[in-house]
C-alpha cells in the first residue's frame, strides 16, 4: 500500500524513541502532562511499519537503493 520509506537505521532509532516515550508515560504516572508522551506513538508505528508519510511529502527517503 504505502512505499518504504525508512530505512533500517532509522527504523531502529524511531521504535527506540517511541519505546522510550511509552514507558515514560507508564513510569511517570504522577506527572501533570503526562499525555503528552503518547506523541511516542508516532515514531513507534512508523518504525514498525517502515513509512513515513511526512518522508513522503517532502520526498526524502532513508532505504538503501536496490540493487536490479
């Protein structure tokens, strides 16, 4: 459906991120904005799916070229 956009570094650095994000909002149960570590949701999803659509707007792209 959506082109691969994402490459394997940075795949690994946004699942990184996002995991970082989400235990931060379980672990900081207390906080007053706490909410707003759900933004690790983002970087999460498009890390396990391998798009991105800002990437896709702006024509950028991380994945290696194919080799045919």
């Amino acid at each position: 459906m959506f082109k691969t956009n994402v490459g394997g570094i940075d795949r690994t650095l946004r699942i990184l991120v996002g995991l970082a994000l989400l235990a931060g909002f379980f672990l900081n149960a207390d906080a007053s904005m706490r909410w707003l570590y759900l933004v690790g949701l983002i970087p999460l999803v498009t890390g396990l799916v391998g798009t991105c659509p800002i990437y896709s707007m702006l024509g950028l792209n991380t994945c290696p070229l194919k080799k045919s």
